[in-house]
C-alpha cells in the first residue's frame, strides 16, 4: 500500500475512505476490528460478547477484549469506545448471544469480506486483513505514539523486533527535540495526553513549514530535473528487461546513472564494490566510511539513505523510508580530506537492492545534492534491480541442467514451523510452496501426530502466517494450507533465486533444502538465513547432474506456453487438491488464498489447462487432430 508517511502502509484519510465504502454492518465491524484493534482473521472469528470488558480509570470508562492467544492463553486487545459501543449494538441487533462470535464466519471468509470492500474503494482494491493490521500498527505507534511495549502487547507481537518496520530511523533534528525537550516525551511518563498533542501539532506544523520553503526553493528547478530523471527511469526499465545475468543488470545501472549522478557504486553490504561507474581519480574506497556511518549491516535498511549536506527534509516525495545521517558536510562519518575532487563536496545516497525481505547488494551514488524526486528515483531502482535478480535467477534455475543443493538445519525458535513442532510434538512435512501476490508464500504441508485443531491454533497465532486452513484430514495425518507472509527460511530461499525441495520438521528440529542455479553466490545465501535465523547451520552443499527441474521436452514446452502467473495458479490448484475428487480446495478457497478473484483464477486455470493439454497432446508434426478432441 501507499502513503503519505510510508509506501507500505495504509494512511489514515485511506483507512477512513476503507470505512465508508462499507455496505453491512457486519462489513464495518471487520474492518474496524482489523484496522483499529489489530485482530487477525483467525482471532476476529472468535471473540463474542463475553470478551468485551470495561474498567474505570478517573471517570473514564475503557473497553478491552479478551483475544485468545494460543495455549490456552489470551491477551487483552484495547478497544476505542465507539468501536465497543458498536459492538453491543451489532451483538443486540443480531440477537448475538453471549457466548457466541460477532462475526461467525470462517477466517477465510473475513479475508474475503475485506476483499470486497476494498474493490469498491478506487486505489485501494489490493487492501487485504494484513494491511488493516499493518495499519494499526503504524498507526498506534507514529500517529498515536503509543509506546511500543503497549502496542507489542495488545497487538498481540512476540517481540519488539517484530515493530521495528513501523518506527523510521531518527532523524538528527528528531534526536535533538527529544534531548530538548524531554518533557515532551510521552512513551514513560505514564501518559500526558494534552502535552503529546501539542508536540505533534507543532511537529506538524513544523513540517508543513519546513515543506513550503523546500517547494519554494525548488519550484523554479525541480521541473527540468523531473523531467530527467524520469526519462532516465524509462530507458532503465527498458534495458532491464533485456538483461540475462545480474551482472549486465548492475552494468546496466551504473552506465545509465552516472549520466545524471557524479559517481555510481554496487557494493556488498561491507563497501567491497561489485561494479561502478566513476570518474578515474576516485578511489573506490571512499565508501567504507560512507556505509559505516550509515549502519548498513542492520536488519532494517530504509529504502534510501543520505550521508552529507542532504536536502532539509527527511521524506522522500512518494513517502519512501528515508534515513538521514547527517544534515551538514561536516559529518563525522565521512572523511571529506581523503576525497577526490569530484566528489568531495558531494554528498551520498545508498539505497539497498531489494526483493521483499532479500537486499541483494547496495546502491550507492554521489552527487552534489539529493532533492525528493532522486530519492524516489533511488528506492524504485533499488527496488526494481532486486526483482530483476532474483527473476534472473529463477529462470537460470528453470533451464539449468545442472544446480547447487544445500542442506541446512535448524533449532531457531523464530522459525514458526521449529517452535511449532516443539509445542505440539509432531511432524510436518512441506507438499510444496508457490510464490503468490505481495511477497507471500502457500506453503502445502502435511502435520502428522498432531490434532487439526491444535496445529491450526499454533499456526495462525505466529507472526509470519497470515492464515491457516486444513485442506484434508486423512486421519492419520492431516493436509494444511498456510498464507506465510513474515519472514521464514523458505521466503529466503526463494528470494534469492532458489526453489525449495524438501522441508520437514519435527520435535523442534527443522530440516530444508534449496536449489540454486550454478551462478547464484550461495554464500551470501547462507550469510542471509544465518543473519535471521542464528541457531541455523549449512550441513552440506553439494551439485546435481540431473536436471533441477526435469527438462523433458514436454515440461520445457509447457514452461515455455504459461505465462508465470497461469503457471503459478495452476501449481497452487494442483497442491491444494483442486484436481482430485473429493476436491480438497474449491476454487473460492483457493482464490481467496491467492487473494484475487474467483471470475480471475478460474480464468487464469482455464487457459493454463489448454495449453497444457495442446502440449500433452499434439503431435510431433503439429498436427491439431488431437486438439478438437
């Protein structure tokens, strides 16, 4: 999603337009339960009457419901008091008794509820039940300024860290108000309402200030600039999409960039340059004092950063994460003796080449200063560049003969499927895993030794699933669906150009393997899994002679008809049991779970069918005898 404060996030004026384009009060009610007291799916479906609660406090009533946690536990959700009063008004008209839901529905339901009520609101039809929990986040924590210890516990987030995406990087001019002024700080001084607000009226009107003078000073020379770096994005886009390795994508950027920047770098995260584009006197190794200062080895990188004498405002024009290091030349983290003269009044964007949660390498450009749109500029071909990758890589491994297996395993408890086996004693085993809309993964995965109940409880109250369904239960063992949207090892795997062949875990012992195209740097693939998750260890790497994906020629032909989403349906359809009988997935269920709609992958699995039964089919001469029939 975009905003005005950040691109991945819903803003306030477009929650609120969400609201309106409700039809039912059941409609108003899930999106409000979503996006102003931060439920899940799976935990909107189950609170009723008798969770709502109401304490005093000076006068003042204040609404909480008791949402269940897993094992057995609950947490206490805080709920405004329009949204409780709203509550026992649907409870009373709906003759809801007490211990029945609110809303008595399945989990996958609600996300089809959200679903169409964002296709009636104009750019906002991609909105899903994540976003709405996204957006009470972001929205507790920057519009309210919550402290993230509250919002941690009624959100309920396993940890602080899980936050992190939501706060921006302070500012200098941040930092310096909050040592200012520390009266004005409200996260430990038990909460001073009238003084917060004062602090972010004037914080706000300091910004739109602070704005004005930047779009007055600018105006006049802003437009040709534009111009230019637009111009400059569409010949880039263009060259991309013909490139073949990840180095001609790095070549191809820095040849197109230094046209419009002093100097152009693609460096590993430790300012070990890959491939540049600068003037012959500058030294490469001015950007180890850059990336240093900067803090470029953490998790969180925002999209773009700027180190030296950086315009005066800390937001990019399209709202992208922006960090600021320093907001004078005489920055510390720069030794401005040691630069060449080209750029040594210069200062420095870095922007991270990224692919959802994967940074591929880092961006860093040199120019005399950076204005919103370079910034825009910068993060979209951080972003653009980090897809391309990963793309490149997936196909190579499509068409190779030969590939790179590793093997890891791991006993990390942020591994959602590790600390799962360990609680519930069983086993699962991955069926399959396709990539779907907004980064996420279906993982296809059979639980043995455990009942349905427990592992659809322990599933859906981890931070990365969105949402769990059983597909089948034979008993024995039993077929899930899981919607993994946070981080996971499979993610990784994918992100960095691999498929993943095999995945088990059991007793809290998780075990996968990835393969990799020959050319893929499995080393950083390794350093990436071993930075998130820590109690994560390579066990073996080793080639496979036989074809990573069978290269029969009726297979290759088949890849070669689908476009990548027919083929994406078409293995999310076959996994979930859409083709057997009984059917364990309708393709509701499965387009809810692909999060499009049910008119969309009918069609999209309609035409993948024909071309895969005109390729089964036809014979050796072209013949279409067989395809009539």
């Amino acid at each position: 999603m975009s905003g005005a404060e950040n691109t991945e996030f819903l803003t306030t004026p477009e929650y609120e337009r969400l609201r309106r384009g409700t039809e039912t009060y059941r409609e108003d009610l899930v999106v409000a339960l979503a996006g102003r007291v931060g439920l899940r799916p799976s935990e909107l479906t189950r609170i009723c009457p008798a969770d709502l609660t109401e304490r005093e406090r000076d006068g003042k009533r204040f609404y909480f419901l008791s949402v269940p946690d897993g094992d057995g536990e609950t947490r206490e959700a805080y709920v405004p008091p329009e949204i409780a009063h709203d509550l026992r008004k649907f409870a009373t008209a709906n003759d809801v008794s007490r211990y029945d839901p609110f809303v008595a529905v399945s989990p996958r339901r609600v996300q089809m509820v959200v679903s169409d009520v964002a296709d009636r609101v104009d750019g906002l039809r991609d909105v899903t039940c994540r976003d709405l929990r996204k957006y009470f986040a972001w929205w507790s924590l920057v519009e309210e300024e919550i402290d993230p210890r509250v919002v941690q516990a009624v959100g309920g987030w396993t940890n602080l860290e899980s936050l992190a995406p939501y706060l921006d990087r302070p500012t200098t001019t941040d930092v310096i108000d909050a040592f200012a002024h520390p009266h004005q700080q409200s996260s430990r001084d038990g909460g001073r309402p009238d003084r917060r607000h004062d602090h972010r009226e004037h914080h706000h009107d300091r910004r739109e200030y602070h704005h004005w003078e930047r779009d007055r000073e600018y105006d006049g020379r802003s437009d040709s600039r534009r111009s230019e770096l637009l111009r400059c994005m569409g010949e880039l886009g263009e060259t991309l999409a013909e490139a073949s390795t990840a180095e001609a994508v790095e070549r191809t950027v820095c040849d197109h960039l230094s046209g419009i920047y002093r100097a152009v770098w693609i460096c590993d995260a430790d300012g070990s340059p890959r491939t540049t584009a600068v003037p012959e006197r500058i030294e490469n190794d001015v950007l180890g004092g850059v990336l240093d200062g900067i803090g470029v080895l953490e998790d969180e990188i925002p999209d773009v950063t700027i180190v030296g004498k950086a315009v005066t405002d800390d937001l990019s024009a399209d709202g992208s994460s922006v960090g600021v290091s320093a907001d004078t030349s005489a920055t510390s983290s720069v030794d401005r003796a040691s630069l060449a003269g080209t750029v040594a009044r210069c200062s420095f964007a870095v922007a991270p080449l990224r692919s959802n949660e994967t940074v591929h390498g880092l961006l860093c450009v040199a120019h005399d200063t950076f204005r919103p749109t370079d910034r825009t500029l910068l993060a979209d071909v951080g972003r653009r560049v980090g897809r391309t990758i990963t793309s490149i890589a997936r196909k190579r491994l499509l068409l190779a003969d030969t590939g790179v297996v590793l093997s890891l395993r791991s006993t990390d408890d942020g591994v959602f499927l590790v600390s799962a086996s360990a609680e519930l004693d069983c086993r699962f085993a991955l069926e399959g895993v396709v990539p779907i809309a907004n980064h996420s993964l279906l993982y296809f995965v059979t639980a043995s030794g455990a009942a349905v109940g427990d592992v659809l409880d322990r599933i859906t109250a981890a931070d990365a699933v969105e949402d769990a369904r059983l597909i089948r239960d034979y008993e024995d063992d039993a077929l899930f669906e899981f919607v993994v949207s946070g981080d996971s090892l499979a993610t990784i795997l994918v992100e960095r150009g691999g498929t993943v062949r095999e995945l088990s875990a059991e007793s809290g012992v998780l075990d996968v393997s990835g393969v990799f195209s020959e050319q893929v740097d499995v080393r950083r693939v390794v350093e990436t899994v071993e930075r998130s998750f820590p109690a994560t260890d390579l066990r073996s790497k080793r080639k496979v002679s036989e074809p990573v994906r069978s290269t029969v020629d009726v297979q290759q032909s088949v890849h070669d008809r689908l476009t990548e989403r027919q083929q994406t349906v078409l293995r999310a359809a076959y996994l979930a049991g859409y083709f057997e009988w009984p059917r364990g997935s309708t393709a509701e269920e499965l387009a809810a779970s692909m999060d499009v709609s049910s008119p969309t992958l009918h069609n999209h699995l309609r035409k993948a069918q024909q071309k895969v039964f005109d390729t089964v089919f036809e014979d050796d001469s072209g013949s279409s005898d067989a395809k009539r029939h």
